[in-house]
C-alpha cells in the first residue's frame, strides 16, 4: 500500500507568511493612518472656510458679526429680533471631522475680528494640533 505525500504547509512556512504579513502591516497601516488624518485636516479647512463665507453674509445682511455668546448658531437661528437677518447662512451648527464644535469668539485675539478654529484631534485649543484657515 502506498502513503500519500503530506500536502501540508510546515510551521516554518506559516511562520515565515507571518513576518511578512507583519512587517506589510508596521509599513502600510501608519501610511494609511496618516493619510486619514490628513484627509481630516483638509475637510476641516474647508469647513472653516465655508462658516467663515457665512460669517461675512451673516455681517452684510446685520451690519455686525455674531457675538461670543451667540455663536454659530446664529448663523443657523435669528438671535432675538436682529434686524437684517434674511434666513439660516448654514444648516446646522457645524462640528469638525473629530466631532468637536468649532470654536468662535468674536472679538478674536491678535486684533483679528473673530476667532474660528477647530481644536483638532484632542478636541482641546492649542497643543499644536489646532486647525485654523
């Protein structure tokens, strides 16, 4: 009677796949993180802009800028019976691609009219990772 041949992968093939699939792994995932976080950064640039269109409409039609205490949602709400408010400038109050509110404050630092800023991935102002226009 004859044995058939083991047609089996060996333990040191199946180890030597592992490393390999390994070190694909240590070199293609941060890429790819990284370009998620990048991808992030731009969308929160752009949204900084668009808010900072609605901004400048919101102060042609009312003839000044939302306060701190109103925010964005002025953009969105008319604040009180302010006169010159046409309609909502955006949808809805807007949060940044990690999930964190805009921060507005008008008047801004550095002699600026406002302040608009995402705070980034930590959600907390300044640390460097910050995203302004």
């Amino acid at each position: 009677m004859r044995r058939k041949p083991n047609r089996a992968f060996t333990l040191i093939e199946l180890l030597l796949v592992l490393m390999i699939l390994s070190i694909l792994a240590i070199v293609v995932v941060p890429k790819y993180f990284g370009r998620v976080e990048d991808s992030r950064i731009k969308a929160a640039r752009g949204e900084v802009s668009n808010i900072k269109t609605a901004i400048s409409t919101f102060e042609v039609d009312t003839g000044r800028l939302p306060t701190s205490d109103e925010g964005l949602r002025a953009l969105v709400e008319r604040p009180g019976d302010l006169q010159g408010w046409k309609s909502s400038y955006i949808d809805k109050v807007p949060v940044d691609p990690w999930g964190h509110e805009y921060v507005y404050r008008c008047p801004g630092t550095n002699g600026k009219d406002f302040d608009l800023l995402s705070c980034g991935p930590d959600g907390h102002e300044g640390g460097g990772d910050d995203v302004e226009p």
